[in-house]
C-alpha cells in the first residue's frame, strides 16, 4: 500500500459541512479513509457524508458545535462505534466575529475563543486519549490562519485563538512524541464565501461568477485557491509518508506551500548588574530597533489588468 494512502484509517474532520473542511474530508476520504463529518449545520454534514458515499467513500455525520467536552468525546467515540479506530482528528471548525478592540463585546469574544481554541483544545485531548489506548500512534492536525501568525486588523479574538492554535502544535508534539502521535498545523488559505466578501476582492468574486478562473496573482501572490487546492497537505500530514513531520506551521493555498518559522530571539544584549530605564532606551536604539518586527498580513497589490 502506498505510504500516501489511507486505507483501513478513520478520522474526524470538525467542521466539515463545507468549505476548507468538506474539501478536507473529500480528500482523506478518496484517500481511503473512513470520516466522522462534524458541522453544527446537520444539512450541510449530510451533504458532505452524501458526497463521501456518492464517490464510494465511507462516512457518517455527527453534527454538534464543537467546544464543549461532550461533543469531542462523542466524535470520538462515533468513530470507533462505526469504524473501530481513530487515526486523525482534523480540528478545522471556526466562527468569526470580526470588530476592532473597542467595539468587540465579551460574547464576540468568547465566541471565537470557544469554538476555534476551547474546539481544537477538547477534540485534540479526546482524540489524543483514544489514540494512546490504540497504542498504534495517530495524526492530530490543527487548523492555523496568517492573522495567527501576523495579526489582523479587527481580529483580536481570532487571531489570538490561531496564534494558541499553532503553539497547541508545538506543545503536543512534545508530548506526544513517544506515543507516535505526531501534531501539525496548516495554515491555509483559500476563496471562500468569506474570502469573497473582503472588498478589495469583488473584482475577483465578479470574475468567478462570471465563470472565469482565479487570476495567477491571486493564486502565487496572495495564495489563495479553491478550497481544494489545500485539502493534499491534510492528506500528507494524515499519512505515513508525513511520520516524522511533527510540530510545524505549513501553509498552503492556490500555487504557494509555506514552512513558518517558530519564534526566535533576533537580537540579545547583556548589561552586568541588569537593566536601567536610560540603558534599554540607549541599547534599543543602538542594537534593537533595527531588528523591530512587522506586524499585519502583507498582500501583494492585486492588479487584475491583464491577469489570467
């Protein structure tokens, strides 16, 4: 069998319903896994185990909005009354709430902060149980955003959920590692219904409904796709090909597969007997502030003049 395929594998794709993650579930299903899909739309699940099974696939739905521990725990739990096992939990179910700092109320908050960070917490911690039982290791792949990586503006719930989210990966990879569970995060990026209703991409939107395809800029500069363009780094990290890959933040979308970088220390300065106020301002200026970080997600001018 091949190191790529899934066969005899079963995983959870959480908010799977459509979008990046029905393009997950598709593709581990062609893949030759069984999949529990998860989305709080119970429609939109059975439409995604309607696929599955149309392509001869094997699936079922478990609908529920991800958070609380019940919910993991019965993901988990369905996939080993239908399928016998678990090997990969995809934690790809999110909400988005977007208001700048002043305007976000405590529920916009906490909204975001429950279903993305509280969401990939719970299913993880289930599923990463039911895999050291299995004693057979196992796939954990969190599910990332550039605004976790870069900031965004009018996203302080989400970003700081996708920023968690990526240092879940690094965290649980640690410790996993003996269990041979191995833990990633994509980053992707992709056009979606939300994608289309960033204005500065209503040319684009009118393009597509036009039956045009994603201009070449958008897809190398801004890396963005179809969903689908993103669901073979889900299938790669889920297979044994991807065994020794633990503990990264891969992007992907349209042409463009990105390795990010983990934190590091840029510039480091020593003073005996510590640090005066005058003294960080002075070594600030002289060895620090040409190293000061940008901050933002930085895109490419989309100039669609021309643009295939």
């Amino acid at each position: 069998m091949s190191a790529l395929r899934l066969d005899g594998h079963a995983a959870v794709v959480t908010g799977s319903g459509r979008g990046l993650g029905r393009a997950y579930a598709l593709a581990l299903a062609d893949a030759g896994a069984a999949v529990v899909v998860n989305d709080i739309d119970e429609t939109a699940a059975g439409e995604t185990v309607r696929l599955i099974l149309g392509a001869g696939g094997r699936a079922i739905a478990e609908p529920g909005a991800v958070g609380a521990a019940e919910i993991a725990e019965r993901l988990v739990a369905r996939s080993v009354e239908a399928f016998g096992r678990l090997d990969v939990m995809l934690t790809n179910a999110g909400v988005l709430r977007d208001r700048v700092l002043w305007k976000m109320t405590d529920e916009d908050f906490d909204t975001v902060i429950a279903t993305h960070l509280r969401g990939t917490f719970t299913c993880a911690r289930a599923a990463a149980i039911r895999m050291r039982e299995q004693d057979e290791g196992g796939r954990i792949i969190l599910v990332g955003s550039p605004a976790g990586q870069f900031g965004n503006f009018g996203q302080t719930n989400y970003a700081a959920a996708k920023a968690g989210i990526v240092a879940f990966a690094k965290t649980w990879a640690m410790e996993l590692a003996r269990s041979q569970v191995t833990v990633n995060a994509i980053v992707p990026t992709a056009w979606t219904a939300m994608t289309a209703s960033i204005p500065a991409y209503a040319p684009v939107a009118d393009r597509l409904a036009a039956g045009e395809p994603l201009p070449a800029v958008l897809r190398r500069e801004h890396a963005i796709g179809m969903p689908e363009d993103c669901a073979a780094l889900a299938v790669f990290l889920a297979s044994d090909a991807a065994a020794g890959i633990t503990g990264q933040a891969i992007g992907i979308g349209g042409d463009k597969l990105t390795l990010y970088s983990h934190a590091a220390e840029l510039v480091t300065a020593y003073r005996e007997g510590g640090w005066s106020v005058g003294a960080i301002a002075d070594e600030w200026q002289r060895t620090l502030a040409a190293s000061a970080q940008p901050f933002g997600i930085a895109l490419a001018p989309l100039d669609l003049e021309g643009a295939a």
